[in-house]
C-alpha cells in the first residue's frame, strides 16, 4: 500500500499516527462507539461495561481507538 492510500486509511478510521502511537479523532470516536454498540448488540461484555461509562471517560476512548485501529489492521495494511 503506498503511503498516500496509507494515510487515506488512517483517516477514514478517524486516526493519525504519532511517534508513540496512534491518536484518535472525534470521527474515530464516534465510528468506535457505533463498533461497540454493534458488539454490545451481540452480547459482548466488555462492549456493554464500556458504554456504561460516561462519555468523557479514558477508558472509553481509549476502547474506541483499540476497536479502530483493529478495523485499520484488517482494512489491509
């Protein structure tokens, strides 16, 4: 994958890549809890303690961009 399609992908998961990671966008966030509503909707119980807590919370979005940048490693890079 060239590096311009690289970046076309990164952005469409609502990441940018970061010396120490992968940082998430407001975009990210918001396609990381319709993932995780999704999951809780199938039963997964980490998706349904997640959800459950507020918004602003760390660890909310911290699962958000885990659950992009999992929909970016299978999107083919």
């Amino acid at each position: 994958m060239s590096p311009e399609a690289r970046q076309e992908d990164l952005e469409r998961h609502g990441l940018a890549e970061e010396p120490d990671g992968y940082l998430l966008s407001l975009r990210g966030f918001q396609a990381g809890m319709r993932a995780a509503r999704a999951l809780r909707d199938q039963g997964d119980e980490e998706a349904v303690r997640l959800l459950a807590l507020d918004a602003s919370d760390p660890l909310r979005w911290e699962y958000a961009r885990c659950l992009q940048i999992e929909a970016f490693s299978r999107s083919g890079i």
